[in-house]
C-alpha cells in the first residue's frame, strides 16, 4: 500500500509512525512484531530500553538540555488492536497490513479496524522522542502489551519498571476532553457440553446469518442501544422453536469488548414449515429493522436453503440442550444495568453478550461485566453465573481488573486544563469512561501516580467503521508537546 494515503498530514512526524505502526500486524497476544519495531526505534536513536517477560517496553529519552532536574513524565499506550473484519473483506490480521483510506476529513481502514486505537497514541509517543523541537524532561515511553483482550500487558508490569510519577495515557477518543477515571471489568464464560442426537432424514439445512449491526466497543458504545447480533438470534430461534428444528451450528461475535454485529447458525428443517419458518423470519426481520432503524440502519437477516452435499455437519443438538442454548442466549442481560449517580450520562454498570463458539464438542458463551463501583460489578457478574448455571453450563469467570478513581485535584490535571484552555479559549471537559483504561492497574502498582488520559476523535473503535479525525489528530499533538513542556518547565 502507498504511504501517498498520509501525504500532507500534519503532523507529519506522528503521521509516519502511524503509517509504520499500520503496516505491522499486531493482534492481541501476537505484538512480536509490533515489539521489534519498537527495539529498532529504540536502537537506531540510541536510546535505552527496557523490556520484560510479557513483552512490554518501556523507552527512556533523555531530557532536552536545561531540563535534566525536571520530573520523568510517562507516556503509556498499549501496542495491540482490536482485529475485526466485514465478512467480505479478504484480510488476514496474522499477515496483512491495514489498507489506510483517506475519507475527507477522516482516515480509516479498508473493510477492517483501523488500529487508531491505539496506534495514534504509540505513534505521538514515538513522534514526540524524536521531535527536535520540543523541550522536555525525562520521559518514560510505555507501551503494553495485551490491553484488548485482558489488560494482562499492564497486569504483569512490576514494580520500577516505571520510575515517573506523572503519567500521560494516549487512549482515550474524544477531542477536548481529559478522562479522569474508568470502569473496572470482568470476564464471565459458559463452558456447555454438547448434546448430540442424529439428523431426522427428511430434514433439509438452511442457514439464517444475521448482519450489518454497528457493533462498536462495549464500554463507550454500550449507552447508545445498538443492536446485539448474537441476543437477536437467541429471540428468533426461541420464536422458531414451535418448528421442532434441529440446531447444528451457531457462532457469532469475535472479541470480549465487542458488541457482535454478526452472528450465523444451520439448524435442519421439516421441509413442510419452510413457507411458515419463513414467514416468521420476514416478520422479525422487518420489526427489526423498525426497532433498530436510528442505531443500526443495515440489519440484514438472511435465511437460506442449503444443498445436504455442501453441509458438513451429520448430527445436530439434542431438542433439549437446544432449548438451553436458546433460552440462555435470550434469556441474558445486555446493555446498560445502571447510570452514575454522581456523574451525569456515565454508564456505571453494564454486561456485554459478546461470543458464542461452537468448536464440534463444546458451546462456549462469552460475557464482560463492567462497572465503576466494584461491588456492582461483581453483583452483574453474579447475575450472569446464575443464568449460565441455570442453563446446565460450567462458569468461568475472569481475573477481572480494577477501575481508575477520579482525581479531580491532581496536579497533573491542573496543568493539563490550563495548557488546554490557554491553547484553545474554552474549557476542556472532565470526564470519566465506561472503558477499561489500563490507568485503573497502573494506579494500583504504582501508588502515588498522577494519571490523566486524553487522545483525538477516534469513532467506531473496535469495529470497521473505525476512523480517526484527521484535523484532531494535530490538535492532540500540539496538546500533548504544550503538556510536557509546562511540566518540565513547572518542575
């Protein structure tokens, strides 16, 4: 792919990083790559590193002259991405590069996530050790591995590996605004054994494929009530149940902090109830597309008569055991669970649907919890077991990770806010996400770290309609130079 995608961005510094970074593929637990790039960066500007067992790095630049008693600052991002694909996009995240496309104002990515989340926030990293032009003091480059699928990068950091006391997190997605807290989270699965019983003869396979949902990430999307493929499947297999079909695959979703937006099973049929199987389809698909026409316009629901010699699988699940699926699929909470009490419009609670698998002996149902209040957390959580337990499964559940407490009153926030309103006439917001921010662990390993967390526009993170705002991208990088030069100079 040509680099002509980024020609004439500025800044151009952070730019070329970001395209770099874009080349390198780096899914969740394979930043091999991503971690030899970083090396390089590292040796070809003769700077120290360090790096441990789970693979994180952290980058030591040297103070400009004059500032060598100012205070180190750490600048932490993670290195993996969330790798999510349109079912007709041909892309292997193990192999290929991001395709960039320019978009108007926006960059985004060919049919696939972008990785602006939160390779922006790596490349400003990168771009500000090699910027001549700035003045700073230490600095501490981070980079984590692991954030999207566990935070377990952040979780296995020991103690000194970081020596700064002020930390910058790059990864957050609203322009003019500094995060201040987030939400802490947990992972809930259901283990079901699979019941098998033989294909009735006469039987014909037909596939229903539900698609075109937004999706979107699971904390910051989970308050704008879009669509969940894998819960409108549970509710149209349980209004199918009256048919006695026989279910014989299901997956749907791909990641834990992902609202699936597609979801497909094979069931086998009676031929005589195909006209109303398929009249009942219809019906759901239009309602569908009425309940969801604001948050998720291009919900397809397809469903289509397979030829026996091209389906695979020679038994199906036992009536009963297709119940449990189906029941316990519909019968889970998604969505939001409760709001702030103190912060106005801030998810406090909420429980995410994201997976089911199905590996030819096993059904597995994915889950995350996420809430600001620890004890709420873990009462969803509680929620989620019972169901699963109710539908015969196994639980697991999670380490989980601690949420971030706000700090209205830290110093690195005061600086932050007043560089921002000196740049721009206004005030920034102060806010806190329903996310899990690696700030939550790191606040607890190091106690005494001042956080703050802030980045550009980035939309549709952790889906491909991910897409960074092009003109934000600059203003978060002259935000973040102006921080760095009032802290060295204030210290």
């Amino acid at each position: 792919m040509s680099a002509s995608i980024i020609e004439g961005l500025a800044p151009s510094i952070l730019w070329k990083r970001f395209y770099e970074i874009s080349q390198i593929p780096r899914p969740s637990k394979n930043e091999e790559r991503i971690r030899l790039y970083l090396r390089n960066f590292a040796g070809q500007n003769n700077f120290d590193f360090k790096e441990d067992e789970a693979g994180n790095i952290v980058i030591l630049i040297p103070p400009k002259p004059g500032f060598e008693n100012a205070a180190t600052v750490v600048l932490q991002s993670h290195v993996d991405m969330v790798c999510e694909k349109n079912k007709s996009t041909e892309h292997d995240f193990m192999k290929d590069p991001i395709k960039l496309v320019r978009d108007g104002e926006w960059i985004k990515a060919n049919g696939t996530t972008l990785g602006a989340d939160n390779g922006i926030g790596a490349a400003a990293a990168l771009a500000i050790a090699a910027d001549d032009d700035l003045d700073h003091g230490p600095l501490e480059l981070l980079f984590t591995v692991d954030e999207e699928t566990g935070l377990t990068g952040a979780n296995s950091l020991q103690k000194n590996f970081i020596q700064g006391k002020t930390l910058l997190n790059l990864d957050t997605e609203e322009d003019g605004a500094f995060y201040i807290g987030c939400a802490g989270g947990i992972d809930s699965a259901a283990v079901f054994n699979v019941e098998y019983e033989q294909i009735v003869a006469m039987y014909s396979p037909f596939s229903i494929f539900i698609s075109g949902l937004k999706g979107g990430h699971s904390g910051i999307n989970i308050a704008d009530g879009r669509a969940n493929a894998i819960k409108l499947l549970g509710f149209l297999l349980s209004h199918l149940l009256q048919f006695d079909f026989q279910l014989s695959f299901i997956q749907g979703g791909s990641k834990r902090n992902a609202i699936p937006r597609e979801v497909e099973a094979l069931i086998f049929l009676n031929p005589e109830f195909e006209a109303p199987v398929r009249e009942v389809i219809n019906e759901f698909a239009l309602e569908t597309a009425l309940e969801y026409k604001v948050t998720d316009g291009e919900i397809k629901v397809a469903f289509d008569k397979k030829e026996p010699a091209a389906v695979s699988y020679k038994q199906a699940f036992k009536s009963d055991f297709t119940k449990k699926i189906v029941n316990t699929i519909h019968g889970l909470p998604h969505g939001v669970i409760a709001m702030s009490r103190s912060i106005p419009g801030l998810v406090e609670t909420s429980t995410n649907l994201a997976t089911i698998n199905y590996d030819s002996s096993q059904i597995i149902i994915g889950t995350s919890q996420r809430s600001s209040v620890e004890n709420a957390k873990k009462n969803i959580a509680s929620v989620v077991r019972s169901i699963f337990e109710l539908g015969g499964a196994k639980v697991e559940v999670g380490d989980g990770y601690p949420g971030w407490q706000p700090n209205p009153d830290s110093n690195v926030l005061e600086v932050a806010k007043k560089v921002f309103e000196g740049m721009f006439s206004k005030k920034p917001e102060i806010k806190a996400v329903h996310a899990g921010l690696e700030c939550g662990i790191l606040g607890n390993k190091y106690p005494g770290l001042e956080m703050i967390s802030f980045g550009p526009t980035i939309e549709g993170a952790h889906s491909p309609d991910e897409r960074v705002k092009i003109a934000d991208v600059e203003k978060f990088y002259r935000l973040l130079k102006e921080i760095l030069v009032v802290l060295a100079k204030r210290s």
